[in-house]
C-alpha cells in the first residue's frame, strides 16, 4: 500500500527542484517584438482569458479578468474584475508606480507588502504576497509572474506560479488584449 504523505511530500520535493529563478533579461527576446512598458500597456481597458491549475490536484478552472487603468501623475491606477469558472469574483485596486527605466512598484487591496519588478525587452517580471485571506497571514500564497508582450504590441502572455511554503500549488497560464490605448 502507498502512504499519501510520503506520495505527496516527493511530489513536494520535485516541484521545489523545478522551481529555478528567472532574470527578465534571460527571458527578453528583445529582438522579437515591442519593448513591454507595463504601465503604457495597461492605460486603457484590458481583458484577459486564462487557465488555472493546481499542481497538487490537478484540477483546472477558467479565469477572465476586465482592468481599467488610468493614469494619475507617475502612478498607474488600475481597477480589475477577476471571474471565474466557478463563478467566484474578484475585485483588485492597484497602484503601479515607475521607479526608473527599468523597474516598477506596486501595491494592492489584497496584497502584502509592495510588489517589485522589472522589465527588459518585451518582458516584465515581478513577484508579490498576496492575501487570500486578510488578517490571516497562514493564507498568504506568493505570486511570481512573467509577462511577454506579443508583436503589435497589442497583447501579452502572462505566466504565472503561486507558491505556498515554497512550494508550488497552482500556475495561471493567460493573455491579456489592450482594448483601449492608454494617454
């Protein structure tokens, strides 16, 4: 008979092997396509369509999300709907600040501490903690996401990987379209 727990502490253990960091400049392909300003490509009203995984169970739902962001001096402030499958929502407030050429701040209603990132060619990097639930910090997952912007400038492919306790629990694989260039 299989113990569970030792099943599930070496698939722990493989995630964790798989779970290597990234630079934005080991991910450019610069030459292939529009240079990503985060804050331009989101000025305006944005929608996405995506999958989320659980790379413990298995199990898959959809996710679609509707942003608008508008520009307040050097802040970007951006209203997003999140939907899914199962028909939860989500509702996210950020802020998304510049800080040089090259790298970029952020905070938002559900999220601990600031986001940090960066961008280099036609790609943005950036990681936060996230809140699933306020006021308990046991419910914090950490959120690494990274965005490609596609030829024509138009949409990006954004992967991302929620890690709990290190370990990966979940993977969002979605595009976003700019429906509206921003000012």
């Amino acid at each position: 008979m299989r113990n569970p727990l030792r099943i599930w502490l070496l698939g722990a253990a493989l995630s964790l092997a798989g779970c290597a960091s990234f630079s934005t400049s080991e991910l450019s392909l610069a030459h292939e396509g529009p240079a990503l300003d985060p804050i331009a490509f989101f000025a305006g009203r944005t929608v996405s369509a995506g999958m989320i995984e659980n790379t413990i169970t298995g199990s898959k739902r959809r996710v679609t999300t509707e942003t608008r962001g508008h520009r307040d001096g050097n802040t970007l402030r951006l209203e997003q709907n999140l939907t899914f499958s199962d028909g939860s929502r989500q509702h996210r407030s950020w802020r998304i600040r510049k800080l040089d050429a090259h790298h970029y701040e952020a905070t938002a209603n559900d999220m601990v501490g600031a986001a940090r990132g960066e961008a280099d060619g036609n790609a943005f990097h950036w990681s936060f903690t996230l809140a699933l639930s306020p006021g308990n910090p046991l419910a914090n997952v950490r959120m690494s996401q990274a965005m490609f912007l596609q030829p024509g400038g138009r949409s990006l492919i954004n992967h991302t990987t929620i890690r709990k306790l290190g370990i990966v629990v979940a993977k969002i694989d979605e595009t976003f379209r700019s429906r509206v260039a921003g000012p």
